[in-house]
C-alpha cells in the first residue's frame, strides 16, 4: 500500500488522520463562525456596507486610522530598538541566575493590562518618580497620557517579547560557529555581523509582525493612556461608537479597515513563514561563547542589563509599593470584591481549557500534509487580526433580539478569550508536537500504537512544559481581559478589571491600586500552579 506523505513523516493510521482531521475541521468551523460572524451580524444592523464604507473619508476617522497605524509602527521600531541590545548582552554575557531573569521577562506578558498600565502610571505619570526627578532636574513635569504614554506602555510589554524571541535566535546558532569566532578573534563588530545578525535577521521579521499586531489591535492600553480624542485609535473608536453612540454602521467600517490593515502588513510574513513559527523563545539553555575580552563592550552590555531591568522592574515595585498601602484585608471581604474574582476566575478558567483543546485540535493536524495543513497553521493568527471589540460588538447586537445581553457576557468572553489565547498556544505547541510526531513516529507505529495510547505517550508526553507555558499565559491573559467584556458590562457582570476600571474612574485610587496588587498577585500565583500541575508527570 502507498503511504501518503504524513503518513511517510507521522507514521498515523488512516483512522488516526481521520480521527485529527475531523477535530481539526471541528475547531476550524467553530473558530472562523465565532470570529466572522459579527461581521455579518453588524452588517445587517446597518443601512448597508457602502455607507459604512463612505464614513471612513470623515477626516476624524481617517485621523484615528493614521494615528493607529503611527502607533503601532512607532511602538513595534522602539520595542525592537530596545529589545534586541538587551538580548545580544543578555547572551553575550555569562550572568548567574540568566534563566531567572528569562523568567522575569515574561512577567509583563503574565500581567494583565490594566495592572501594568497602572504601575507605569505610578512611575511614568505627573506624580512618579520619573517626574520627580525631571522637576528636580529643572525640567517640566511630564504628561503621561497621550502618545508617548501609548509607547512606553508598548515598549513595556513587548520589549520583553522580543528579547525572548531574539534569544531564541541566538541559541539556534551551531557552537561550532561560536567556537570559530573565538578561535579567529574576531571583533565585536565582526561577531556581530558574520554570526549574530543572521541568526537575528531570521527571526526578527516575526517577532517585528507579532509586536506590530499586538500594538494595532491595543485596547486597554490606549484607552487608560490614550488621553482623549487625539489619542484614539481603531479599537476604542469602535468602543465608542457602540457603546455610547450606538452607531454599528460606523463601527462596522471601521472593523473592516483594521482586519484590511492588518492583513495587508501581516499577510506576506505569516504566509512567507507558514511552513513554521514566526520566531522561538529563548529557554535560557547556556551556550558557550569564545569572545576575547572588550572592556568597552563589557560596560555598554552591562549599561543595557541595568536600564532595561531598571524599566521593567519600576512599575511592578510600584504596584507592590503603592497596593500595600491601601486596605488589602477591607478589599478581599468586600462583596463585590469576591463576585468579581469568582466571576475572572471562572472565565479565565473555562477560556484557557477552551482555548488550549482548540489549539491541541488544531496543531496535531497542522503537520498533516496538502492545502489543510497550511489553513491550520494560518488560522490561528486570525484570532490577533480580528479585533476582541468587534466580536464583541457584533455578539452584543445579536444577542439584543433575544433579550438582556448580560445573560450571555460570560459565554461570550469565555469564547472571546479563548480566540485570543489561540494563536499563542497554537505558536508554543506545534514545534514541539510536530517533532515528538516526526521522532517517535516510527517506534510507536512499530509498537502498534493508535488512537488514545499513541496521544498520550507520544505527542502530550512531549507537551507538558508547552502546555504549561501556554496555560499560564492563557490564565493571565482572560484574568486582565478587559475588551471582550467592556460591551457587556454592567452591575451584574463585573470582572476583576472591569472593577479596577471603575476605582480608577471614581477616583478611588487606593482602591485601585489595592486592586491592581491583588488582581497581579491572583494571575502569579495561578500561573505557578499551571506549571506545576502541567509538568508533573503522570503516574505510570
């Protein structure tokens, strides 16, 4: 019998490919009828799709579609200017505890937005440190609001994202090369540019489109920071045509001018780099390097090392600073407090298992081969290029006609989230199942395994610490989640941040900071006990 090409590479049964190709198609329908939907539903809520088109010429809306774009580019060259020097002296350099600080770095990815955003505002804002220091120095005290708040904020969280891709890139160079620069002496500019620049150039294009994505789409950030109408982008202009104006048509051209903008800056690269991951994370694996001794460059890495942990580090000192001043005891037994917390709890929850067996069902099937395969490895993206407001949006105006929305909010953001913690998972999953796949392929075919035996000594065995890295950032990410429920809020429906929104909003700011410590704390702790409970191993 004439194997098929997965077949040759995968070594499944045919009712194993059916088996994954059936769920795969599964998650599929399910994904594109979740995301696509709304755009539908906000369709016949307006008088057509020419007039929504036509509004994008309003000057005040072409001026929210260039300050997005300015902002998003803006925040994507700083994260990389930023982010790329502190991995090249985070790798040149033998630190104790580097695997430690790679852990630190996924803190602000751990964090929820709206914590984040408060720390910077206690360090960055008219009354931190940071201003402080430039009144002392005879400088104006600055503002934080408005584009350069965007931009820190951006820089804050994506630095990191960088840092960690572009270490993945350094840690695939062979250590042969290493070992040949050390051997030729070569300079710090030559190192540079024979060793260390290709294996940037290879995954700084992905990095660069994941960042840009994240920026664009920005929600939260910009509407903490965004400091009023100048500082308005495609996101919030969608929030605010619903949720006050009540104008879908407008909200409607307005979601398709950003999946149009997006797709146009992202599609070339992710169908380029289809076949693949946009970029790895570096796990902190030491590599040894043969570089003479420079002084001069000792000191400017160890400059980098010391800013960026300074810039990284400020705000969540800040949080914890200023959240134990307030009344943390006061907090945890008010009422409201608690319905909140078990109201993100089981969101976050139900999102993360949600989000994770769509992905399994997704990235098992990805390595099968022909026109499916590739479908499966782009769709997850789509969970970034479509905006969480927009979904939102259009579920809120179906589910009107069936009566009080808030009934249906949590399935809604439980979904919501779980199209957004997609293409994560899907990203930190499919490397390592479609090697455990290819590796042990062969010798569990040999030994006649199929079907639930074959799933779980041969690709989940392989997934634990993936599942764990990809279930921590889930739990965070639906935990901070303020977009796919900012529609649908209300007394009854009240999340964490929601909560912590509405302390900023009455000017409660202890509160809010108390908030902002407990809500950070909460998404750590449940973070660390993902992982653990991931990457136990099962009894035999």
């Amino acid at each position: 019998m004439n194997r098929s090409a997965e077949q040759d590479r995968l070594f499944l049964s045919a009712a194993d490919r059916r088996f994954r190709r059936g769920a795969a198609l599964g998650a599929l329908a399910l994904v594109l009828a979740f995301l696509f939907a709304p755009f539908l539903i906000l369709g016949t809520g307006t008088e057509g799709l020419a007039p929504a088109l036509a509004s994008l010429t309003d000057p005040y809306l072409l001026g929210v579609i260039r300050f997005t774009l300015t902002q998003a580019i803006l925040s994507t060259l700083l994260s990389l200017l930023f982010g790329v020097p502190f991995a090249l002296a985070l790798h040149r350099n033998r630190l104790p505890g580097r695997a430690l600080l790679l852990k630190l770095l996924l803190l602000p990815q751990a964090l929820p937005v709206l914590v984040g955003a408060l720390g910077l505002v206690t360090v960055f804002g008219r009354n931190g440190v940071v201003a402080d220091l430039m009144v002392w120095a005879g400088l104006p005290r600055p503002s934080i609001y408005g584009l350069p708040g965007i931009l820190i904020a951006h820089v804050f969280f994506n630095m990191p994202l960088v840092t960690r891709m572009a270490m993945g890139g350094l840690q695939a160079v062979p250590a042969e090369s290493w070992r040949l620069a050390g051997q030729l002496a070569l300079s710090p500019l030559a190192t540079f540019r024979l060793v260390e620049a290709p294996a940037l150039r290879a995954v700084l294009p992905g990095a660069a489109a994941l960042v840009f994505m994240l920026c664009f789409t920005s929600f939260t950030l910009v509407l903490v920071l965004g400091g009023g109408p100048a500082g308005t982008t495609l996101q919030v202009a969608i929030y605010q045509a619903l949720r006050y104006d009540f104008a879908p048509g407008r909200a409607l051209a307005l979601a398709l001018a950003q999946v149009a903008l997006v797709a146009l800056f992202l599609l070339p690269t992710i169908v380029a780099r289809a076949g693949g991951a946009l970029g790895g994370f570096g796990l902190g694996a030491p590599q040894r390097r043969f570089d003479p001794p420079a002084p001069l460059k000792r000191a400017a890495d160890w400059l980098v090392l010391t800013l960026g942990l300074l810039f990284l580090l400020a705000p969540f000192a800040a949080i914890v600073w200023s959240g134990l001043q307030a009344d943390l005891g006061r907090l945890v037994a008010d009422p409201q407090f608690q319905r909140a917390a078990l109201t993100s709890l089981a969101i976050a929850g139900s999102a993360t298992v949600l989000g994770l067996t769509l992905s399994l069902a997704l990235v098992l099937s990805s390595g099968l081969s022909g026109g499916l395969g590739l479908v499966l490895r782009l769709v997850p993206a789509l969970g970034l290029v479509v905006p969480s407001i927009v979904i939102g949006a259009g579920w809120f105006l179906a589910l009107r006609l069936l009566g009080d929305v808030t009934r249906f909010a949590p399935f809604v953001a439980v979904l919501s989230n779980a199209m957004v913690i997609l293409p994560y998972a899907t990203r930190i999953l499919a490397p390592e199942a479609e090697a455990a796949a290819v590796g042990a392929g062969r010798l569990a075919s040999s030994l006649g395994l199929r079907g639930w035996a074959r799933l779980r000594h041969v690709e989940l065995a392989a997934l634990r610490r993936p599942l764990a890295l990809a279930a921590s950032l889930g739990l965070a990410t639906a935990l901070g989640d303020l977009g796919s429920v900012a529609l649908f809020g209300s007394q009854d429906f009240v999340t964490l941040p929601t909560l912590l929104l509405q302390r900023m909003g009455s000017y409660r700011s202890t509160d809010a900071e108390g908030l902002a410590l407990l809500l950070g704390a909460l998404c750590l702790g449940l973070i660390l006990l993902a992982e653990r409970g991931f990457q136990e191993r099962p009894a035999a």
